[in-house]
C-alpha cells in the first residue's frame, strides 16, 4: 500500500485538480521521508502540466490529517549517529514546505482531525486551508525536546500579541474558529462538505483565469452554509488572549512558567499548558523563546534555512532523542531531560544550538 495517493479529477471542461492524499492512517499520517519523495516530483509534473488548474491536499481517515513528522524514524537515524540523513529528513521536509509556500497554483488543504508539527507546516503551505469541528493544530515539539520548526519561526511571530510565543511554548491545541481568527485556517466546513467541495469545484468555469477566485467563492459559500456547526465550538485562545499576554509580559521564560503553574487549575485548556509545560523539556522551552525572537525579522526563506540548523543542532545535542524515546518509542513518560529547570539551562548549551555544525547548510540554495 503505497503512503501517498494521487488523483486526477477532471473538471466538466477539461482541466483537471490533483489530489494528494496522505494515506498512512496507522501513524496518523505521520510525514515520512517516502512520503516526501513521492509528493515532490508530483508537484513538478503538475506545476507544468497547463491543464492542472488547483491541487487538494488531504488525507486518509478523519481522525488525522498529519500529526507531525517522522519523527520515531528521524529517532532511529540519530540512534544510529546518521546525521548526514537525518539532516537529509529535515532538509526534504522543509524543501517542501517551502514549495508548498510558493506554489504557483492553488492548493486547498482540507485540515481535519490532527494537524501538528509538520502537518501544520503543510496546511500553512497552501493557499485555501480548511478546518472542521474534529480540527486540532499545534506545535508541540516542546514535549520531544525540540522546536516548533516546519516554518513556524515565520508564523507564530505572526499571530496576535504573545499568541505564537505561547502556542510555541505550550503545544496548546487550536481549535477551528481559533484557528480561523489566527489567521491559520481560512474556511470552517463540515466534515461532511468534503466531497460536496469537489463536486462543486468540477462543475466551475475554469477557463476565466482566476484560479484563486473560483476557489474562494466555492469555498466561502460552503462555509457560510456550514456557520451554524461551528457556534458550539470552543474559543479558548480568544479568551485567554488578555492572559497570555499578561503571562508573557516581561519575555522572561522563568518568570512565564513561573506564572503559568501559578494560575488555579480549573481551566481544562490552561490545565493542559501547565502540564505540558511541567513536564517538557527546560531546555526547549529556553531555545523556543530565543527562537521566536531571533527570527522576527526573517524572511521565510531565511526562516527555514534558520530551523535547519536549530533542527541539526537539536538531534546532536541528546535532548530530542531523549524526548522521542520518552514519549513514542519506550512510552514511560518519563523523560530524563539534560536541565531539570529553565532557571538552570545555560547560556553556552542555548547558544551552541544556534551555531551551524556543517560549512554549509543544507538549505542554502533552497
């Protein structure tokens, strides 16, 4: 069974919209590097192909969309000291994020179910990105010892406020009309729209010239249909945005943590970020802060070219392993991280994850 599907749905006059659909539900769809692979010459031939008029990227299964990368198989690489491949992984996964991000063609994006790490850096990729009421983004890399990565050095530091920061730091999950107030989903659809959404995109007039637009009408008139759905759905970053805030206010990660486990625990939402952030790695938490603040000024390019070194440095340094085989491969749950507070991690171990460990970096002529 091959991990990537793709169609080809002809459109009543002709042209044609490709489909990709992830297709490893048993990983939840988990981004490999065989998936990788296949994804990118696909987007070649379809990029030059003059009758493809928009791509759907999707997947098998409603509970995920893709919940993160590989990352149990980028373990096993580190197990085995293959850096050179498993530089190699986050080259490629980032290769194709960027591609994503500067498609000449339309992509939707239908993000049910999971949408975490790297499944988070496709959606954001496409250009029409679609929640439901099962959708659940995050980014959180802080629970392996890692870094919100996949781009999101660019779009965290573009969120409201301390939002991206606190996103980042706390892996909290997003829900769909968060996610569209963020500026991190463009459409809430049923579940049940999925397929009425294509057959209405194969019976459009696509010789007007205005992908995009065709795309959006179709799109923004299924959503206004499917508005009464999303009225119970829960809004818990727009509520706490004041707090956040507040929490944040001083850019101090000790004094944030500080505060944070401080707050009274009878807020399910704000009760997940405590424990989250009790039991992450100190050491990402320091590196995700810095992170967030070195890279407000980069362009998105030199936004991936920046991850893929914190990315390098993360799977030398013993603390993403650790991560991984705490959580996904042994499952104890009980990480023995390098720094058992932010108070105590170092300003040489912080600074060392910042320094390039090749001549060259693998993306310098992404």
């Amino acid at each position: 069974m091959t991990c990537v599907i793709f169609r080809e749905h002809t459109t009543q006059d002709g042209y044609v919209i490709g489909e990709i659909c992830l297709n490893s539900e048993r990983t939840l769809n988990a981004l490999s590097q065989e998936m990788i692979g296949l994804i990118q010459p696909q987007l070649d031939v379809w990029q030059e192909n003059p009758r493809v008029v928009a791509l759907l990227l999707d997947s098998a299964g409603d509970k995920s969309f893709c919940a993160g990368g590989d990352v149990v198989g980028a373990w096993r690489l580190i197990e085995q000291e293959s850096y050179a491949e498993i530089d190699e992984y986050f080259a490629a996964e980032y290769r194709l994020d960027y591609r994503l991000q500067t498609y000449p063609k339309p992509i939707i994006c239908w993000g049910g179910g999971y949408v975490m790490g790297g499944g988070l850096g496709l959606m954001n990729g496409c250009s029409h990105r679609v929640v439901t009421p099962t959708s659940r983004l995050a980014m959180p890399e802080v629970t392996i010892g890692l870094f919100p990565d996949v781009g999101a050095s660019y779009f965290l530091n573009r969120l409201p406020g301390k939002i991206g920061l606190f996103l980042g730091l706390t892996g909290s999950h997003v829900q769909a009309m968060d996610a569209l107030w963020l500026g991190l989903a463009d459409y809430a659809l049923r579940m049940d729209q999925r397929q009425p959404m294509l057959e209405q995109l194969l019976v459009q007039d696509w010789n007007q010239g205005d992908n995009q637009a065709v795309i959006t009408r179709v799109l923004s008139e299924l959503a206004v249909a499917a508005q009464p759905v999303f009225q119970e759905i829960v809004t818990p970053v727009q509520q706490h945005q004041s707090l956040i805030n507040a929490l944040l206010a001083d850019d101090s990660v000790k004094d944030f943590v500080d505060r944070l486990l401080a707050l009274p625990a009878d807020d399910p939402w704000l009760a997940r970020a405590q424990q989250t952030v009790s039991q992450g790695s100190p050491l990402s938490l320091c590196l995700i802060a810095e992170q967030l603040q070195r890279a407000q000024s980069l362009s998105l390019k030199a936004v991936f070219q920046f991850e893929m070194l914190l990315a390098a440095q993360c799977c030398r340094q013993g603390e993403f392993v650790e991560g991984v085989r705490a959580l996904l491969v042994e499952k104890d749950k009980s990480p023995k991280w390098r720094f058992a507070s932010v108070e105590s991690v170092t300003k040489d171990v912080l600074e060392s994850h910042f320094q390039p460990p090749w001549t060259v970096n693998p993306l310098a002529t992404l």
